[in-house]
C-alpha cells in the first residue's frame, strides 16, 4: 500500500513533463489533462486511507477481541479459584460432624461399663448375718401389702423365740462406710444403721441395730463384722433391715432386690 502513492506521484509528473516538452497544447487540453491526473491522485490516496483505516480498524477489533478473552479468561479462573473454597468448606462441615458424632458416642460407655461390673457382683455378695438367720420379710412389699426396700432378716431358736439380737452383722462386700450413725436415735426409722459403697454404683445398707461398730470412711472387707442385729428404730422386733441400692443415670440411688446380690443359706 504505501508504494501506490509514489507511483501515482510519478505518474502525474511524467505528464506533466510530456506537456511540458512538446508542442504547446491547447489551454483546455492542459486543464484536462491536468484534472484527471489529479482526480486519478485523489482516488489513488482516497483508496489507500480507506485500506489503511479498515486495516488498523480490523486490527483495533482483533486487539479488542484478543483483550476480551484475555479478560474473561481471568474472569473464569478468578470465578474459579473462588469457587474452591466452598468445596473446603464442606469438606470441613462434615469433618465437624463426624467429630460431633465421634464426641457423643463416649457418653453412653461408663455406664455399660458400670453396669458390667455390677452384673460381674450380683450374687457374690456374703449373707450379713448368722447363717442360721432367715429373711422374715421380702422384697418388695411386705405380707400386708406395704412397701419394704428391702429383706428383713432374723434369727429363731429350738422353742421358736427370736434369738436374732446382739448376733452379728457382717459387711456383704469390700467397701468404704459412707454413713454411720450409732446414736440411738429415730433416723428416719433406720434407728442406728449404717452404709457401705462397693463401686461401681452399689451399696448396701444395715439398720436397726444395737451397736454400729464402724464410722464413716472406715474401709471393710468382705464378711467383716460391723455391728450387732439390734431392735432400734421402726421395729417390731430384733432383726436386721439389709438393702443393696444401685445408682442412676442421674447419680441418685435407688432401692433394688437384694436376692440379686445375696442368696439365702
């Protein structure tokens, strides 16, 4: 394109010069000459800006349309980079949850444990009287039809009398003394009594009796001798009152039958 130009130009002299050399034309005839060299110049010139135009024009839009993909290329990597961490965080939600789920299957364990071990105690228990003795009253209602926590117990001589006073009272299982009292009192009807923890959730209680022969905190062995059968309290007659209670979910105890935990002799 740029080589159009000068050729033209070249044109238009040689003309010129043609006129020049010869023989002196007619005034019209020079003016035409010279009109048409200078239209075919103006058209030659107008042509080449044309081209030149669409070509930068062309080039313009390319540069343009290069730019926009160059752009909406960073568009859909930063779209997606962004989109990433919304795959992070899911992944990290369930990680919560399988650790939340982890978390709370523990909370049921100490007491299945707890209740193993208990299971492993039912009917290792000593009988906590004289051998002799016999329960006079069950577990849980008495003859009557009243509520009883748990089995009395009692002994009876040759002539049939009650000779249960004063014999022994024997701890049923190793343990630590968590209640005592020995002071001849009421004591919700227990008289004097006291209470023995063996773990895992169980303990045993031996009330109306004439003498407790331990204090609170004394540790015992199994078939120890803690106290004398007596007639204190809510009695209508020597014996002694033996429950086993077990703990809760909600750390209470409550009362249980005791012939899960002792057998009679």
């Amino acid at each position: 394109m740029n080589r159009i130009i000068p050729l033209a130009l070249s044109l238009v002299m040689g003309i010129m010069g043609c006129i020049g050399a010869g023989k002196p034309a007619q005034g019209s005839a020079q003016a035409a000459y010279f009109s048409e060299a200078t239209s075919l110049t103006a058209r030659t010139t107008a042509s080449t800006s044309t081209i030149t135009t669409t070509a930068v024009a062309t080039s313009t839009a390319s540069d343009t349309t290069t730019s926009k993909s160059k752009k909406a290329e960073k568009a859909e990597t930063t779209t997606a980079k962004a989109a990433k961490p919304s795959t992070t965080k899911v992944e990290t939600t369930k990680a919560a949850e399988t650790t939340t789920v982890k978390a709370t299957e523990p909370e049921t364990k100490p007491e299945t444990t707890q209740q193993k071990k208990r299971e492993k105690q039912s009917g290792s228990f000593a009988w906590p009287a004289d051998s002799d003795a016999i329960i006079t009253a069950g577990y849980p209602y008495y003859s009557s039809g009243a509520y009883h926590g748990g089995v009395d117990i009692a002994l009876y001589g040759g002539s049939g009398g009650n000779i249960t006073e004063n014999t022994y009272i024997y701890a049923a299982q190793d343990g630590v003394v968590v209640t005592a009292y020995n002071d001849g009192n009421w004591n919700t009807g227990f008289g004097n009594y006291c209470i023995i923890d063996h773990g895992n959730g169980v303990q045993t209680l031996y009330a109306h009796s004439n003498d407790i022969q331990v204090s609170e905190g004394d540790t015992v062995k199994r078939g120890q001798v803690i106290g004398l059968v007596g007639d204190t309290g809510n009695t209508t007659a020597p014996h002694l009152h033996f429950e086993v209670r077990v703990e809760t979910s909600d750390g209470c105890y409550e009362r249980t039958n005791p012939l899960k935990f002792i057998s009679e002799p």
